[in-house]
C-alpha cells in the first residue's frame, strides 16, 4: 500500500512537471505547426536565469523573472530567426531549433562550466507536507504540482474566456480570415511562441531547485516531452496533460517494480529453468523504467496514430 501510494504522488507530480513544459510546445505547434527542438532549453535557461537571480535577489524574484526573461528570448528567436524561415517548410525550422539548442547548452556551459549548480529552494521550504506510512512527503513536490495545475486553469481561462484566446484560435483555424479581420496574425505568433517558452522558463524554474540543475537537462526531459506531445496528439492541450500523467504514473511504478519474466513463470514451476538461461527472462522491470515512455508511445501510435486526444487527418 505505501509503494501504490507513494508512487501514485511522484508520478502524478512528476507527471505535472512534465506537463509544463511540454504544454508550451503543444501550444506552439497547434499555433504554428512548428516542432521547436530547443524548446526543452528553454526549460534549462530558465533554471539558470532563476539561478542567478536568486542569488543576486531572492528566490521568489527569480522565480518571476526568470519565465518572463525566457518568454522574451522566445518571442526574439521568433521574430529574428523562426519567421526567417518559416516560409522554406518543417526541415529549415528543425534544423535551426535543433542549432540553437546546442548554441544555448554550450553558452550555459560556457558561463557556468560543465557540472551542477548550488540552485536550491530555500530553507523555509524544506518541510514536509505530510507524513504518510512514517515516510515525510517534501512540501516542494506538491509546490511544482501546484503550480503547473494552477498554469493549465490560467492557460484554459485565456484560451477560452477572453477575446485574447478568442483572436488565438482565429488566428489558428482561419488565419486569412483573422488577418482580413484586422488582426495582425504575425504578431500573434510571435506572442505564441514567447508564452510557450515563458512556460517551460517556469518550468525549469520551479523544477530546477529541487531537481539537479546542469548542463545536460534540456536533453534528458527533451525527449521526454517530445513522447508527452506525440502521446497526447500533436496540438491538443488537453492530451498532452493527460500523456503527461500516464508518463509520469507509468515511470514511477516502473522504477520501483522487480518483475521479471522468470518470477511470472515461476507460477507454472519454470522459475529456475528461467533464472539459469538469463538474459531477458532476468529482466527487471525497473531495469528499463526509462524506455516505459518510448514504450507506451508505440503502442498508442499502433492503436491511434494521431494520439490520444489528436485530430484523425
């Protein structure tokens, strides 16, 4: 019962985290139609923007800027570099995302050298939440879910409450209509895009003092959220919070589960025979607990290739 528990709340929190980020790629690409390769840097450069502020100022000031600095990098990589392109098709988009997400990891470690930064949250945050089966939950997990569920309520209220949201989906499903409504769909994008990345700079701001804060972030949850996005169906919001959760929930039972195919056939008296050929019949599950996401995204696009929550083409 603890480890059902236990594992149900790192993997709906974990789940959450990865909703953040991923969400501002979903928005992004159901805007655009753009796959930003370096949208998980974002996510890398907002912990380190919130890094440095901390120390400089307090945490919560750099928690506050740090998505809003990333938002601007954002809406300047649209304006500057994306839109240059845009016109030439997919391949010119992911091969400049993809430069500049190498350019942002070396320049992060150009500035702060290869290995972890101190970026932690601070010392009245340290407590526990609850204590449950003599086993104290942080109170910063339940910070970063709190603060991705209140993003996606913010995030569905602007797109489907107010005349901004209202000028964001015209500009999406009929854009020359928009335009010829007076509205200018360029600039729409470009703000697109800077909240995408203003939302993964949360991200990484949040996440960045309780997880380890280096170099390598960005290409460790980069993939991940590519899987989320697939997952949940390319554009939907609402798929990629629920591909999140199933990711997030499916990894964590998986890291702490010892199954194996030599204890399933040990319940028809072959465990011994499958213990002595090894191999495959060895393996744990919590051996391959990082490829569970790759996993469960070959199944859905066997089952329903445009994902969870996507439009059927």
């Amino acid at each position: 019962m603890e480890f059902l528990v236990i594992s149900t709340l790192n993997g709906v929190i974990y789940g959450l985290l990865l909703f953040m980020v991923s969400s501002g790629l979903t928005l992004i690409f159901g805007m655009m139609g753009v796959l930003n390769f370096a949208h998980a840097s974002f996510y890398m450069l907002g912990a380190y923007i919130a890094y440095t502020i901390t120390g400089l100022v307090d945490f919560w000031v750099g928690l506050l800027l740090a998505p809003i600095l990333v938002g601007l990098l954002g809406v300047l990589v649209e304006r500057y570099l994306l839109r240059r392109v845009h016109a030439f098709g997919h391949a010119h988009e992911l091969l400049l995302t993809f430069g500049l997400a190498f350019i942002f990891e070396e320049l992060v470690k150009l500035f702060y050298g290869d290995f972890p930064v101190n970026y932690a949250m601070p010392d009245y945050l340290r407590f526990p939440a609850f204590t449950i089966f003599g086993t104290d939950y942080p109170f910063y997990r339940l910070f970063i879910g709190l603060v991705a569920i209140a993003m996606f309520v913010a995030l569905y209220l602007l797109l489907s409450r107010t005349r901004v949201g209202l000028v964001v989906r015209a500009a999406e499903r009929r854009p020359v209509m928009a335009e010829a409504l007076g509205h200018n769909v360029p600039l729409v994008f470009m703000g697109v895009f800077g909240t995408g990345a203003a939302f993964a700079g949360l991200g990484g701001a949040v996440a960045g003092a309780f997880f380890p804060t280096n170099p390598n972030m960005a290409l460790e949850l980069g993939v991940i959220v590519f899987v989320v996005v697939v997952v949940g169906g390319l554009g939907s919001l609402s798929g990629s919070l629920l591909a999140s959760l199933l990711i997030g929930l499916f990894s964590s039972f998986a890291v702490g589960l010892d199954w194996s195919l030599a204890g399933a056939v040990a319940m028809v008296g072959l465990g011994d025979w499958a213990r002595e050929l090894g191999g495959l019949f060895t393996l744990t599950v919590s051996s391959i607990s990082g490829t569970v996401p790759f996993l469960l995204m070959l199944i859905v696009l066997l089952v329903r290739p445009a994902g969870l929550m996507g439009e059927r083409s």
